[in-house]
C-alpha cells in the first residue's frame, strides 16, 4: 500500500485545507467587525477551498480502486477509506453550511 500512497498530492490536498481553516478564521473576524462583504467573501472562499480538497479526495479514492485498493481488500482499505470517506462527507456537508449561510447573508438573515 506504501506504494499507492501520493504523498507530494496529499500535501498539496492538506495545505489546501489548511487554508480554508484560515479563510474561516477571517470570515469570523469579518463578521465580528460588522463586514458583511468580506465575510461573504470568505465564507465563500472557504467552501471554495473545501471543494478543492473534496476534489483532490475523489481523485485519489478513484486512483487507490485502479490501484486495486478498496475497502474490501484488506484491513488497511477498509479502516483508511471508511476515515477519510467520513472526513470527505464531514467536509462537504460543510460546504453546502457555508454555502447556506452566503445566500442567507443576501436576504438579511445574518447579523
């Protein structure tokens, strides 16, 4: 399994995501100031930034079936696609949130 594994595209992946964390922290700040703009911005940068990781996810979950690992190979494809799966849903029901929220912000429902 050593050898499915793309270490340089989940760095990429974690950066990404890394960042979104720091894009929610500044829509925060924005809020808390009053900003509704730049929380609609970052708020939305955020979901952006998510998208991008769930999408760096399905291409590796499509890279590890050709490589022939899924969750009925062994323990391993199992217990790692079942985790990471779980944080891909977690990450995309977040999206649709922050993506709520955005089109909330326009009909006066935030603040």
């Amino acid at each position: 399994t050593e050898e499915i594994l793309n270490i340089p595209g989940t760095s990429v992946s974690t950066f990404v995501l890394l960042m979104s964390s720091v894009s929610m922290v500044l829509a925060l700040a924005a809020i808390q100031k009053g900003k509704l703009p730049k929380m609609r911005f970052w708020l939305s940068a955020t979901a952006l930034l998510g998208s991008i990781f769930v999408g760096f996810q399905m291409y590796e979950f499509h890279e590890f079936a050709l490589e022939g690992l899924t969750p009925r190979t062994n323990l391993f494809g199992s217990t790692f696609l079942t985790l990471t799966g779980f944080h891909g849903a977690h990450v995309t029901l977040g999206i649709i949130w922050l993506w709520s929220i955005v089109f909330a912000s326009f009909k006066g429902k935030v603040i």
